[in-house]
C-alpha cells in the first residue's frame, strides 16, 4: 500500500515532465514558424527560381558575371548581327544570359515604336528623361502580377484595364519592363514575382509577336535605406536581379542591366541620386536614359522585313 | 483746424485704401482677359516639393494625352511624389472644358494608383486644385490645396 503513492508521484512527475516537453516543443516550432516568416518578409531567405534546380547564382552568367564591365554582354548577345540571332535561349536554355552589348547611341526616335511598362521608378524616368515619342504604360504600384489583373489603364473610351490588356490593339516594336520593386515584401517571390513575370512575358508575346522584349534589373537602394532594416534592401534588390538574370535567359529576351550605372563600390545607390533613398533624381534618370540608348538591339533589314 | 485734420486724415485713409487694392491685384495678377500665366506657374511651381521640376511640354502632352501646343507650362515629381503644377491654354472654352475632364479623370486615376502605395500622395491628389477659367485651365497637386485654389482664382478669376 505504501508503494502506491510513490508510483503515482512518479507517474505524476512523469506527466509533467512529458507535457512541460510538449509544451516546449510547440513553442520553439511557434518560434522558428515566426523566424521563418520574419526571414522571407525581409527578403533573407535565399530565391531559387522555377526548375532551375539551383540558385538563381548558378544560372549561365558569362564569367565574368553581370554587372562586371557592361560589355560583358558582346559575347553571346543577340545583339550582333551574326547567324547566331535566330538562336533561341528556349532551345538551348544552356546558353549565356542574352545581355545587350554597348552599341552607338541611338536617337529619340529609336523610341516612337517602344512601350515601357512599369512602377513609379519608371514615373519618373518618363517625367525626368524619358523620351516623348515612347508609350508608357506606369503605376506606381505595379508588380509582376498587377500588370496583368488590376485596372490601371485609362482607354480612349474611358474604361479601365490591366496593363497587359491596353497593349493589345497597338503595336509595339519594342517593349520594356522594369518591374520587381513592389514585389520585395511578397511573401513567394516565387509565385508572384518569377512566376507571375514569365507569364507576363508570355502574354506579352502572344499580343505582341513580333516585339523585341527589354528586361531591367533592377537599380539598388541608398546605403540610407539600406540601414532603416526595412524590405526593400540592396539584398533583396539582388536576389530580384538574379531572377531577373534567370528569366531573361529562360525566356530568351533581352536583358539590360541598367543598374550598374547607378551602383557604387560598396553596392549602394549614390546618395546624390536619390530623393528618398529609392527613388531616382532627374541627373540618374538621364544616366538610366543614357545606358537605354547605347543599349540597343539593331535587327538587319532581312530581319526587320521579316518582322 | 478740426476740419483740415479731418480732411488730411480722410484723403490719407482713402489713399492708403487704394494703395492696398492696387498692390494686391499686382502680386496676385488680378483676373483680366490676359491672365499672367507665367506668374501663376511660378506661384504654384513654388507650392510644389523639390522632387518636382520643370518638364518638357512634349512629355507634359503625354501624361494627359493632348496636344503639346495645348501645354503652357508644366513643373511635376515623378515616381517620389505627386507634386505637380500644370498650366493648359487651350484653343477655346469648349476645348478647355474638355482639358479639365481629362484633368479630372487622370487626378482620380492617380489618387487610386496611389492610394495603397503613398497614402498621403492620394490625398494630395484628391485635394488637388483643377480649374477652368475662359480657355486656361489650372491643375495642382502639393499640400498646400487651399493656397494653390486661392493662388488660381486671384490670377485667373
């Protein structure tokens, strides 16, 4: 009788011991659950595009990676007028990146046949050294997924569409993009950034066939922003610009990296060329301006006949 | 004595009075048939922050999709801010009532596109001043609204 309450006092202490562990466990998974998310709003967790199988890093970027003398891209650009343009980066995903080598600045009217679609650091590219003949399709909220479903797009007979939408009916030689600063506090970049901007790609193409598509990366943020902790910092912006890399090579289209115009040694947008740490100034927008016009594609006239 | 006091005091205040009204109509550019439109810009561009600059006529034309002869003068933000003074001349009254439509339209448009994005950019929008006055029409986006209606109305009437 008198081992009883002993065996109950162990069986008891062994309860407590048994749900002071489960107790514990619950709340370091509760812990490690918020870190994770915590990881991926800031944008810390690392990106690895769709199928690729690795990280955007590992995608065939020329050796001497982007971003390291802009002329990088003559090798392997579809730029060149060799027999080489009519690769296609879908048959051979293996190639380099297509980047668009240095070329003799083009003139305004390069732009009459162009549409450039983007957010509000593309606002004030228009406004500040945009060329006028262009058409501009800009929200200053726009996003990869945004493009193709919200209704931003004021038509002639008043009513409102997606981005994509109002290209249909018009046509357009060339197209540029620059989106991905509003998709830093996504949660899957996956889906809604790379995902969501190939189809963009795709839809792209299939309203306009015969357009040269433009893809640019993305320019960093001031070492100002950088130090407020927030999303959008210089490396989420790089891990964009990997996907960006990727998808450019996956989807066979043009890539223009234009932010290495506005990056400093230490990575940073220069202080000088920002009102508010991400946003450019009228003196970066005409380096950005700059770069787009020695950054051409020239089709010959076979090609441009076939168009 | 009394008299002559009175009488200098009387001619005095009736001066002073007309004095006032001569200055005010001077640096508000008082309405008339040809409105000081440059003096207005430079007024309101001054309203604006120091995002906003001067923007060619041609891209100004674009933004609103009319003619770039239409543009008298336009000083915006672009991206930043919505900060933006844009002064139309337009070839009629009916042509100007329809620059304002339009004017009216993209203000809207923008407030929506910034609502979620800079709240207190929409609100701007949705406070901004557009006005119609003969064949002139006056927009301004800046966080000072009341200033910028009072501004437009003194020169234009």
């Amino acid at each position: 009788m008198a081992e009883r309450p002993a065996e109950t006092r162990t069986r008891k202490k062994q309860q407590q011991r048994y749900r002071r562990l489960t107790y514990l466990t619950v709340l370091a998974l509760l812990l490690a659950g918020c870190g994770v998310w915590f990881a991926a709003r800031a944008g810390w967790s690392p990106l690895f595009p769709p199928d690729s199988g690795s990280s955007p890093g590992d995608v065939s970027l020329p050796e001497d990676g982007p971003g390291g003398s802009g002329s990088s891209s003559q090798a392997g650009a579809p730029g060149s007028n060799s027999s080489e343009d009519d690769r296609s980066l879908t048959e051979d995903p293996g190639q380099p990146v297509w980047f668009v080598p240095e070329s003799e600045a083009v003139d305004a009217s390069w732009y009459d046949d162009a549409v450039f679609l983007g957010d509000s650091r593309l606002d004030g590219f228009r406004l500040y050294a945009g060329p006028s003949g262009a058409t501009y399709f800009t929200e200053a909220g726009a996003k990869a997924l945004s493009i193709a479903d919200k209704n931003t797009e004021r038509l002639p007979d008043g009513s409102k569409v997606p981005i994509l939408k109002a290209l249909e009916g018009r046509t357009f030689s060339k197209v540029y993009l620059n989106l991905g600063m509003n998709n830093l506090g996504d949660y899957d970049i996956q889906k809604e950034f790379v995902d969501a901007y190939a189809a963009d790609i795709d839809r792209i193409r299939a309203i306009q066939p015969d357009c040269d598509i433009y893809l640019m990366t993305l320019f960093p943020v001031t070492a100002e922003q950088e130090a407020k902790g927030s999303y959008v910092n210089n490396r989420a912006i790089a891990d964009l610009n990997s996907c960006i890399r990727y998808l450019a090579a996956e989807k066979g289209v043009y890539l223009l990296e234009v932010d290495s115009v506005l990056t400093d040694a230490d990575g940073n947008l220069p202080e000088e060329s920002s009102f508010d740490g991400i946003h450019l100034t009228p003196e970066a927008c005409k380096l950005w301006r700059q770069y787009l016009d020695t950054h051409t594609v020239q089709k010959s006239a076979a090609e441009s006949e076939r168009s | 004595m009394r008299k002559f006091l009175a009488a200098a005091l009387a001619a005095l205040l009736t001066l002073s009075l007309g004095a006032c009204g001569n200055g005010g109509d001077a640096a508000s550019g008082a309405s008339s048939a040809d409105p000081d439109l440059d003096g207005l810009f430079t007024e309101l561009s001054a309203l604006c922050g120091e995002a906003a600059v001067d923007i060619d006529p041609a891209t100004a034309a674009g933004l609103y999709g009319v003619e770039e002869s239409e543009v008298f003068a336009c000083r915006a933000a672009g991206g930043v801010s919505a900060d933006e003074a844009t002064i139309f001349q337009c070839a009629d009254e009916a042509r100007a009532a329809e620059v304002l439509a339009i004017a009216e339209t993209r203000l809207a448009d923008q407030a929506e596109s910034y609502a979620d994005y800079l709240p207190e950019e929409a609100v701007k929008l949705q406070n901004a001043a557009a006005v119609r006055s003969g064949s002139v029409v006056a927009v301004c986006v800046c966080a000072d609204a009341e200033k910028a209606a009072e501004l437009i109305r003194n020169y234009l009437g």
